[in-house]
C-alpha cells in the first residue's frame, strides 16, 4: 500500500536530522525491547516470591497452630 504522504513532507528536516532521528528511533526500540524482557523477568520471579510466601506461610501455621480463623 502506497502512503499519501511523500517522504519529503513526512520528515521535514535535513538529510542528516533524519538520520539521527532514525538512529533515535532505533535505539528507542531496543530500549523498549530490552525494559519489555526486563519486565517478563520481574513477573516470572514475583510467582516465584508468592509460591514461596505462600509456603513459608504454611509452615509457619504448622509449627505454631496458628488459626487461619
């Protein structure tokens, strides 16, 4: 599909700008790519914090008698 705009008037700057811009862009995408991998990694440990809350939880009732109630 052909865009409406021609790529002159869609990056009004200079030659050199629109590299930078470009060059910008780039790195902002594996900025996004890399805080997204982050992300996965963070969720993936706080089921692992919470399985072993959870248990730590249950040993705890056991060895005391504590009451869930």
């Amino acid at each position: 599909m052909r865009s409406r705009f021609r790529r002159s008037s869609f990056w009004p700057c200079s030659g050199g700008a629109r590299e930078r811009l470009r060059e910008q862009v780039a790195k902002l995408k594996e900025l996004r790519k890399e805080d997204q991998d982050e992300l996965s990694r963070l969720r993936a440990d706080i089921n692992a914090l919470v399985r072993v809350v959870n248990q730590s939880t249950l040993e705890h009732r056991q060895l005391y008698g504590v009451d869930s109630n």
